[in-house]
C-alpha cells in the first residue's frame, strides 16, 4: 500500500494529498458542527469512540461475535463443528476495515492532509504494538494499549523528564518497554487488569430434552480409500463398512495411518483416491465444515477445546451450528432448543455441575469428556473419537466406555484407541491397519484370532493358543 500510493498519482505521490473540504452539519442558518473547530471535532470523536465500543460490546455478544471469538481460540475446532471459517474471517474483516476507514476519515479531518507514510511499517506496526500491549482480543485493550503508548511516547521524548540520550534515543526506550509488558503479561494491559481466569458461578444444569430432530446421518463407508504424502502411501486402498449404531474401533501399531484415516473421512485431509460414502453420498473431497453439516463430528488425538470460554460457552457453540450463518445477530426461537442441547449433552456427559468452569483449567479427563459432550450437542449421527482415552486413568476410563455403550443407541461411532482392555470391552466390530492397509476387519473374537494381527499388533492380548484352547 505504501508503494501504491507513494509511487503513483493516486493520493498526488510522496507529497500527499490535501482534503480542502471538512464535513459540517448545518440547519438552516445554524452551524450544529463544524469540523474546523477543534474542540467540536474532539467531542466527535469522543462521542464515536463509545458509539463504537458499545456496537462493538454488542456484537460479540451475538451469535455472530461468540463465533469471532472462537477463531481467535481455536480455527480448527469451529471448521470442525460445521463452520466455514473463511466466511467468518471475512466478515469480521470487513467490519473491522469499516470501523477503520471511520479512523482514517477522522484522521484526515484533523489537518486536510494525508500521506504515504501513514502506510508504512512503522504506522502498521504502531498499530500493532498498541493493541499487544493493551490486550488483543479485548474491547478495551487497545484504548488502554493507546493510551499507555502515547504516554510512554511523550514522556521518553521529553528530555526534561528522562535526559538527552533518552529523548535522542526514544524509539529504543518503547521497544524495550513493550518486550518487557509483554513478558509480564502476555495477554496486555487488559489480562494484568482482569487477573486469572476464574470458575463462574454457575448452577448446575438440568437435562432437558432437546427438541425431536431428524438424524443427520447413520452409516459410514470407505471404497479404496487412499492418500499419499509425496512417496509415502499413509492410506492404502482401505475399503470398510461401519454399519449404524455400533462402536467400530480401529486399531493398529503407531503409524499405521490410523490419524489419517480419521482426517480424511472427518475431510481435514483430501484422499488421494476412493470414496467417503455418508448413508451412500460421496463426501470425498469436500470440506470438513461441510462433512460436520452432514452429520459427521469428531474428536482429536490432542484435546480440541476453547480452553478460555466456559464448559457451556464451549457446549453452545457446538450447538449453534446447526445453524451456522455468518449473518446471524440474534438468537431467535432456536436459543432455546439450543440450551436444552447444551443441558443434555453436559448432563450425558457428567459435567451439568461443571457448566460455570473455564474448560481450559479442568483435567485432561474432563477436557476429553467435554470434546464428546460438544459432539452431542452439535447433532453429528457420526462419531469419530480419535483416542478419547489418552492420559485418562481407571474411573475415568470406566466412566467413558459406559458413556460410550450408552452413545451407541442412537449414534454411529468410530473409536481410534490403544487401550487394548477398553477397546475389547466397547468395541462390536475391530478394524484393523497396518502400514496404511487394511489386514483385518470383523467382530473382535474374529480379529484376536487373526495371524496377521496378532503379528502386527494385539500380542498378549490375543487368546492363548494352549490346551483347550481353539486353534
């Protein structure tokens, strides 16, 4: 932008522009504002600060604005749920540039005059430094961030105050001042101010049940399923059926492709060929919004949470997507059935009396048992759980695979697991990969019994082949 305007005629080049007319607001014979006069032209601005802040405080409290938030959290888990993020992105962009055009139009007003240099990197970077050091992510951050910098600015300028090599040398003093405000307090001003994260009080939801829903989707199917990392066949020809309303667990040594497989069918990965069938649609290809819009939810090898919101600020947002459109303002008549999705999925779960709590201070058990509770209330048919068990121990292990048998009832689910002992208690059918391919599928006494799995994987926990024992 800089060369743009600097190098051609477009702003009259490196000698800028001069804006001869200042808006004014006249009725009748009376002049109500006049830009010319500073003292007006400063309660404008003031008056259009708060205007904007107190728009702005409405929109992030909208639909619309709690999903904004989500992207600065957490992009992958929103795309996860059935956002399209880019659309979000978009538009939060374009009502950012307009709030920044409203500046850049008062700018220019202060003195009629404008120049290149207003785009360059130190004017972007001032930009920048001062939303960091108030807090980014904030309303009122970046008013505090301004303030502290134009502050620190006069004071290290001021060679009454700080001294001549101080003054002389005063870009140094705010780079410094800002590496060490930003080691202190990495959330700016703001995150100092607000202090730690703190448990709401909250009253431990009620399950309600939600509203009757259609179910999005039931059966799952791979026909020569594949994908290739330059030379590395990570998925090779995995063709499968995981029928409705079972717990379908894939099993396998570390690198068999098991991860991979869950990103292509969850469409975070693009196959290199075969097909996805979704109760018989190909969904190969598209993207993972729209395969969550189809029915298709999953968890993460690692925990995929907002960890700053609140256990139902986490749960909501899944539940909002099933209507997830970037114009979206007001809650409307589907808040309710909303919050009831909410209450019963925490309470499926067993975290209704955890509903107040910030997600990302709970334990890696809980923060498991919220991922699932946010598949539920989001409607996906299809669960994909990619080792919800990790870092678990006995009671929390036991509580989850009875949630499990529970989930079965009404859902498809798929469960990628090394915890061999849970995975033959829940499991009704084992597929099993090995180097990308598939060498075993059926009900687990099949699959213990098979030679190329014991082989490549089960060991100790395939049957004893002793007396009495079937060969």
């Amino acid at each position: 932008m800089f060369s743009l305007f600097h190098d051609t005629d477009i702003a009259k080049g490196s000698d800028g522009a001069y804006i001869m007319i200042k808006p004014d607001l006249v009725i009748g014979a009376t002049t109500l504002l006049d830009f010319d006069h500073r003292t007006t032209f400063y309660y404008v601005c003031l008056a259009l600060l708060v205007a904007t802040v107190l728009a702005l405080f409405w929109l992030a409290r909208t639909p619309f604005g709690r999903i904004v938030q989500g992207l600065k959290a957490n992009e992958t888990r929103l795309s996860a749920l059935g956002y399209n993020v880019y659309q979000f992105k978009l538009a939060a962009f374009v009502v950012a540039g307009a709030f920044a055009g409203l500046a850049g139009a008062l700018f220019a007003c202060i003195d009629g005059f404008v120049t290149p240099e207003l785009f360059s990197w130190h004017q972007s970077g001032l930009a920048i430094m001062m939303a960091v050091l108030g807090g980014a992510g904030t309303l009122f951050g970046p008013i505090l961030g301004v303030l502290a910098y134009v502050s620190l600015e006069e004071t290290l300028k001021t060679a009454s105050l700080v001294g001549s090599f101080v003054a002389d040398h005063w870009r140094l003093g705010t780079g410094a001042t800002l590496v060490v405000a930003v080691l202190l307090s990495p959330d700016g001003l703001a995150g100092f101010l607000r202090g730690k994260a703190i448990t709401k009080k909250a009253r431990p939801l009620k399950d309600v049940a939600p509203a009757a829903a259609p179910r999005k989707a039931r059966a799952l199917a791979t026909r020569d399923l594949s994908k290739s990392f330059g030379g590395l066949r990570a998925v090779d020809g995995v063709t499968a059926d995981f029928a409705p309303d079972l717990v379908h667990a894939i099993i396998g040594p570390n690198g068999a492709g098991k991860t991979t497989f869950t990103n292509l069918l969850s469409g975070a990965f693009r196959p290199t060929a075969g097909q996805i069938l979704v109760d018989g649609e190909n969904v190969a290809g598209w993207s993972a919004h729209k395969i969550a819009r189809r029915g298709v939810g999953r968890s993460f090898q690692r925990t995929n949470i907002f960890s700053t919101f609140t256990v139902e600020e986490n749960a909501l947002i899944a539940a909002q997507a099933e209507t997830p459109s970037v114009f979206r303002l007001r809650e409307g008549a589907a808040r309710e059935n909303q919050i009831a999705k909410v209450a019963h999925a925490l309470s499926v779960v067993g975290l209704a009396d955890r509903a107040g709590a910030v997600a990302g201070a709970m334990s890696n058990g809980e923060q498991r048992q919220l991922e699932i509770a946010m598949l539920i209330a989001g409607g996906g048919g299809i669960l994909i759980l990619d080792e919800p068990l990790a870092g678990m121990g006995p009671e929390e292990t036991r509580r989850v695979v009875d949630l499990l048998r529970d989930l079965k009832s009404d859902h498809t689910i798929i469960l990628i697991e090394h915890d061999m002992d849970a995975v033959f208690a829940v499991a009704d059918t084992l597929t099993v990969l090995a180097l990308g391919r598939l060498i075993a599928h059926g009900s687990p006494d099949e699959v213990r019994r098979d030679e190329k799995v014991i082989t490549a994987y089960l060991g100790g926990h395939a049957p004893a082949q002793g007396k009495g024992a079937p060969a």
